[in-house]
C-alpha cells in the first residue's frame, strides 16, 4: 500500500482526463500560528516546511513586519541567504533527486556533493555566492565547461544550448538529461507563468484571493487560470518575458542548470524577495525559491497588547504546478491511457522526468487506470 508522510502528499493519474493530480496536503499554516505572537511565524514556519526553510523565515518575517507597518523590503543579508538556500536546492536536485527520479546514478554524486563549497557552514551568506571556489566547482561537476559561454549560449538560443552541451559533456547532469531528451522533449504541457510579483496590482489582486476562502492555497489561480511558477518563469527571464512561452520539460530541467549557474558567477538578476501592506495588520508577502514563486499572506490583530496572529496563509510552488488542471496536470492527462505493462512503464518514467522538472516538495504516487 502506498501511504504518504503527515504531510501529504500527490496522487498522478496519467491519461484519465483532468482533474489529473489529487491532493493531500493540509493547510496548516493557520492551525500552527493562530493566537500566537506574530514573531512565532518565522519561528515556527521554517520547522513545518523544513525543506526551504529559509526562505519560509526569511518571508514570514517580511509579511509580518509589513502587517506591523515597519518594512516591505529586504535587506542585503535576507537577499545572500535567500539566494544561497536557492543554490543548494538546485544542487540537491540536480545530484540527488534527478538520478533518483530518472535512474541515473552511478555513485558519482556523493563524492561532487561532498566538495561543494555550498555545503560549507557559513560562507556564501557571508562572502556572496560568486566565489572562485564555487564557479570553479560549478564547472568541473555540473558544466565540465567554462560558466560564461555556457550561460551566453543559453540565453541565445536554450534548445541548443542544452542539446549542444548534454551531447558533448560527461557530467552527471548531462548524462541524465541526454539519456532522457526524447522523453523529456515530448512533454510539452503550458500554463500562463505565475507574475504577480511584476505590479502591485496583481498582489493585490492575489492578497484578496488568500484572505478569501481556505481552500484557495490547496488549488490557487490568478485571473481564474493555474499557473506555472519556477526557473523556467522566473521574472525577468527572456522566456518568460517573451510572452511566457511554453517549453517541454527538458528545458524547464535545463533552467534549473541556468539558473545554478547564474547564482554562482554573479550574472543574473536577484531573486525576487519583498512584501506589500494591504491593510492595518494584513501583508502579502513572497520569495523566488527553488521551486518557483512562495507566498505568505498573515492578518494580525493589532488591537491589544503584543500583536497576535489572526490568521495565517502559505501557497508553496507545489500547489501552483502540482494544481489539479495545471501544468503538470495537463501533461498526465495528454498521456495515452496505460493499461499494460509496457505502457505503464512508459507513463511511469514519463512522471519521473515531470517530478525531475517541476518538483514537488511531498511523496507522490501513480494511479493508473484499472486494466
């Protein structure tokens, strides 16, 4: 039987037509933080989304202090750790979840992992991540390349860029992604990117979705519509801001790569990180993290003493591309129904490289049609 942590987690049902991923996550946020001290969100968030904690504290604690009227911005420090929690993300991802997801490994990852200078304690939110160390890491383990043609090569022209290198290169993500360029490549699903951050406008708009009914955070839209959040959507990059076209999943893998790379030499624009006051005691606030676009909405009660949390909300980037009809979604249901074995191992490593490119942050398992 398959069962799922206390967290929950995605049940994927390919080629049975949409709704295509079901759902059991809780929203807990609000359960954990109601009636506490408006300081317990920072506190307490990091701990029940202990994957990207960071960016958890490092948000909550803007949208508090935005609620309390104090600041919307962040400081430089928030900015390196933010960006430095990103980096060992796409790390543990690209070493640790793509040969697990698309069977590739061959033991090399430990050892790259080991001698990753983003694992040492301290120093990238101290020293910056464009370290010399770092690059040099970056392009001996990931690249096998010098990081500037590379990332000039990407932004250029993506499609060739990933072919060009993954055909050549010996490193263990190139290997991954050149063993699964034909799978990969046909999965070709695409929603509207996920910008609210671009106008205050649209966080408005979406502040009132979240103070609206609870079970907007399982199943978010904007404009009614899913929406796809990550590296391959991030604002300012030319893809997205082309129009948001859509690419198939082994590009999306590919923009991890890109944006790892970006981080490390310091060639890129920052991750996005800030808040906005709606009212007297209510923010949004939001961070570009691993996985794509997080938001915290919080309402205090500013009226005794020391302000208490009224009611707090967090929509993750697993529920924007994990949403019922969204990106993911569609894709599982364009597959073909699988209904024997061939085909299911067909579907089965298909899912993989959909997890390997949009991560979800929970278990999932595969439901298939009865035979």
């Amino acid at each position: 039987m398959n069962t799922f942590a206390a967290g929950g987690g995605l049940t994927m049902c390919p080629g049975q037509g949409l709704p295509a991923i079901r759902s059991s996550r809780a929203s807990l946020a609000g359960l954990l933080l109601r009636g506490k001290p408006a300081s317990a969100a920072a506190l307490q968030l990091p701990r029940l989304f202990s994957l990207c904690g960071e960016a958890h504290r490092l948000t909550a604690g803007l949208a508090v202090d935005a609620a309390l009227g104090l600041r919307t911005a962040p400081r430089a420090p928030e900015r390196a750790s933010l960006a430095a929690e990103t980096a060992r993300e796409h790390v543990r991802r690209l070493l640790i979840d793509w040969p697990r997801l698309l069977g590739g490994s061959d033991g090399s990852a430990a050892h790259a992992l080991r001698a990753c200078p983003l694992f040492a304690a301290g120093t990238m939110e101290d020293n910056g991540l464009a370290t010399p160390a770092l690059r040099a890491w970056v392009e001996r383990e990931l690249l096998g390349g010098a990081i500037a043609p590379w990332l000039a090569r990407w932004r250029d022209d993506p499609a060739d860029c990933l072919r060009h290198w993954s055909r050549r290169a010996a490193t263990l993500p190139a290997l991954l992604l050149r063993a699964i360029e034909d799978d990969a490549s046909a999965i070709d699903a695409g929603v509207a990117p996920l910008l609210p951050h671009a106008s205050a406008a649209s966080l408005r708009v979406l502040g009132a979705a979240l103070a609206g009914p609870a079970d907007f955070e399982r199943a978010p839209s904007s404009a009614g519509e899913a929406c796809e959040t990550g590296t391959w959507t991030r604002l300012g990059e030319p893809a997205a801001s082309a129009g948001g076209v859509p690419a198939n999943a082994w590009l999306r893998m590919g923009a991890r790569l890109a944006e790892l790379c970006a981080l490390a030499s310091g060639d890129g624009p920052l991750l996005s990180l800030g808040a906005l006051a709606l009212a007297p005691g209510a923010a949004l606030a939001w961070s570009e993290m691993a996985r794509g676009l997080l938001l915290h909405w919080v309402r205090l009660d500013l009226a005794g003493g020391a302000p208490v949390i009224v009611d707090y909300r967090v929509v993750a980037p697993t529920e924007w591309n994990f949403h019922p009809c969204g990106v993911v979604a569609q894709a599982l249901a364009a597959m073909p129904a699988a209904r024997c074995s061939e085909s299911r191992a067909v579907a089965t490593r298909r899912i993989g490289v959909l997890a390997a490119a949009f991560d979800p942050c929970v278990d999932f398992k595969i439901e298939f049609p009865h035979a």
